[in-house]
C-alpha cells in the first residue's frame, strides 16, 4: 500500500470489545486484509476485522450464506466450491474480507450482466459511530450509503450473500486476439451475451495498434468436477530493482503476452483460479515494482464516450512511455443506486504503475481526460486523485456527506482517503 504510515492496530474479536474501543477519543477506519493499494483504509487507528471471520450458516435450498466481515472470499471458494456454489460477483482478486467487499461495493468480469457485490447481498450488521448495530437491507439509505462507501459508515460485522450455483470448476473459454481498439469494442459487444469477458490491453501500443488487445470471455463448464483444492503458489522473494521495471522490459513483456495468443479465436479450458485470479498465484507481486511499490489507476468512462475518450488516454500513456503490463479493460452494465458505488454503464480501465518521477504529474494528466468524457476514478485503488476530479464524478456525493454528518459517522470514521477528499 501507498503510503506509509504508523498507526495502533484494534482487534474486532467480539462486538463487546468493538463498543469499547469505539467510545476511545479517537477516529478510526476498519482495514481488512490490506488489498485495497491505495489510502482507503489507512489512518492512526485501524479496527483489523479479519480475525472476526466464521461462517455463522448456510441455507442450501436459495444458497445463502451468514458469514461474518473478516472472512476472506478465498475462505467461502475453499468451502463451497466442492459443494457446488461459487460467489456471483467477485474482483480480480479473492483475498479480500467479505466486508471489505460490501465497502468498496466491488465488481467483477461479470458487471455487464450481475452488477456490484451489493447485488448479492441481502443483509449486514454494522456497528455505528455510538456502538449501536443495526441491521441493513436494499433499499434503506444505510444500505446504499455503506455499499462503496469505504468504511466511512461504521464497522461491519457480518453479511448475508446469495451464492450461485455451479458444476465444474473449470471455465469454457474464449479467446479473440484484436489488431486496435475499433476490433476490441466490437468484440465486447459481439460476445456480451457471455457472463464473463476481460481483455489484457497493451497500453504501449502505438498508431494504428492502439487498444490492441486479448478478450477473453466464457462461462463455467458444465462436467461435474468439482474436485477443488487451492494451489500452491510462488514466490517473489526480494524487491526487484527500480530500473528492471522499464519502458522497454514493459514492451518486451506486452510484446511477448500479446503473441503467445493464435490470431482470431481460440478455444481453452482454464481452471477458475488463472481466469479469475491469476495474481493471487504469487506471493509478494508488488516486489515486481520495487521499494517504492506501485499505485493502480482505474477509472470507468460512460458507453457513448468510451471510444473516443480510451483513445485518447492510451495515446497519451504510450506517448509517455511509462506504461503497465498490468492493463485491464472491462464491460459494465447500469449504474446502481448505491451512493458512491464506482461502475456506470461503460468501460474501465485499470493500469498499475511503479511509483516514480513525473507518474502524479501523468495521472493528473489523465483525471483531466476522465473528467472531460464524463467519467470518474475508483475509490478503493486510489491514492492521489484530486477532491475536484471525485467530485465531478460522483453527484451523490453531498448524500453521503449529509448522511454522515446526520448520524455523526464523520467525527468517529475517517481515512487517509475521507480528509484528502473530504467524504
């Protein structure tokens, strides 16, 4: 995570323990399990929920799970996967807490067709700035104000999330290997029908090439094996050098990950882990970056601008020579209600960069683009965006905050994030 900085850690090992440390005379935020890279869920005082984190029941019949918050979505895939259940949104990333999930409200490969984490979700307990619990549902301005909003409404506790089912734990998968951008939006829209879809973009493309890129797309199969067990993983065990991550090792990468696809459209067969997780396969990745780590940049344009405005920042990014083999564009469907939810009918981009010279002065570069097309920055992986630059993206804004101030969540719950924005 950027930045750095001390802070006194508070275990949530009973709700008793909570009350007590919640009446403290201080300002606190919950903190999962540390995924979120940016300053969401960084502050002086930190409430660490993970280790609240037993399944509390299951309903077989409508497949709905009682889970508390710090349990991780790897725990629910070890669990039920065998049994025939898989989670019906879930991010690039399955080592996040079931409640980091609802405050960040997360999406998935699958926005187009299934929406947000909150979709799933039919009640939580959280735990308010005065130690009260209450309980929320869809529909109630809790509920819409807690769902994306970053743990600035109180603690949650525990969650009741609708499975889905499946038979196999393998994905039938597609793969369409594009020439420019103009072939990338015509193969999202060709296979939208399919739940899943996500393309490996090369962002240091440049002309005619821009926004070539790998779509792939599937379903999962349908052959009963279920025999899931996670894999080991490997290991990045020092950090590499500053130098190695470069404009030319990043083409050589792009270069290499883009040609190892045939032309046109293949057929695979890939376990669920590599399709939807492929990081989690590696401990330590971020050490790729260096000492001074690395910073994601994700933000969602609206469909009728989503050509146009991409083109636009990919050029600029490959003109700047910093790029990210690391770039994920994504398909989303309509926009919820939910306060500060971040997904709005359109596509998103996602790029990690290594932090160093000029990137800040390159991203505020960006945000200005972003703003111009009418789109907005993904809270959970932003560390840098300006109040301003959120703020055009997010109208309801002034709802949170006036339901914050109401209920006097602005003097107990605050990040990093929450001053540098003011939430």
């Amino acid at each position: 995570m950027y930045p750095k900085i001390d802070n006194e850690v508070h275990k949530l090992t009973t709700t008793a323990v909570l009350k007590e440390t919640l009446n403290a005379d201080n300002e606190f935020i919950a903190f999962g399990n540390g995924r979120s890279y940016g300053d969401s869920a960084i502050n002086e005082n930190i409430i660490h929920v993970k280790p609240y984190e037993y399944f509390l029941a299951f309903d077989e019949n409508q497949g709905i799970l009682h889970v508390q918050a710090g349990a991780l979505l790897s725990d629910i895939l070890d669990a039920y996967v065998s049994r025939g259940w898989f989670l019906k949104v879930t991010p690039g990333t399955k080592l996040i807490t079931v409640g980091g999930a609802i405050a960040s409200d997360i999406h998935g490969k699958n926005h187009h067709i299934e929406g947000c984490f909150s979709e799933c979700v039919v009640e939580f307990r959280i735990m308010l700035a005065n130690g009260e619990i209450q309980t929320a549902k869809k529909g109630d301005e809790l509920f819409l104000a807690t769902c994306g909003g970053m743990g600035l409404t109180g603690v949650i506790l525990d969650a009741k999330i609708s499975l889905k089912r499946i038979n196999s734990q393998f994905i039938r998968q597609t793969t369409i290997k594009t020439k420019n951008l103009k072939e990338t939006f015509d193969a999202f829209e060709e296979y939208k029908h399919l739940p899943y879809s996500v393309a490996w973009i090369d962002c240091l493309a440049t002309n005619e090439e821009i926004g070539k890129c790998l779509l792939m797309v599937g379903d999962f199969a349908d052959d009963g094996d279920l025999r899931y067990k996670a894999k080991s993983k490997l290991n990045i065990p020092f950090n590499f050098p500053s130098f190695a991550l470069n404009n030319w090792s990043v083409k050589a990468f792009n270069w290499l990950y883009y040609n190892k696809a045939p032309n046109g459209v293949s057929k695979q067969r890939v376990h669920f882990d590599s399709f939807f997780y492929p990081l989690d396969s590696i401990r330590n990745w971020n050490r790729i970056y260096g000492k001074n780590g690395f910073t994601q940049y994700q933000f969602i344009l609206p469909k009728e601008s989503s050509f146009e405005g991409l083109e636009k920042i990919l050029t600029k990014i490959s003109k700047s020579g910093k790029g990210s083999f690391l770039a994920v564009l994504k398909l989303y469907g309509k926009e919820n209600e939910n306060y500060l939810s971040f997904p709005i009918e359109g596509y998103s981009l996602a790029l990690d960069f290594k932090i160093e010279k000029g990137l800040f002065e390159l991203l505020d570069e960006l945000d200005e683009i972003v703003v111009e097309y009418g789109g907005r920055i993904y809270l959970t992986k932003d560390v840098r965006v300006s109040q301003e630059t959120f703020e055009k993206g997010y109208p309801k804004i002034e709802k949170f905050r006036e339901f914050r101030e109401k209920n006097q969540m602005s003097k107990k719950f605050h990040s990093l994030q929450s001053k540098r924005l003011n939430l």
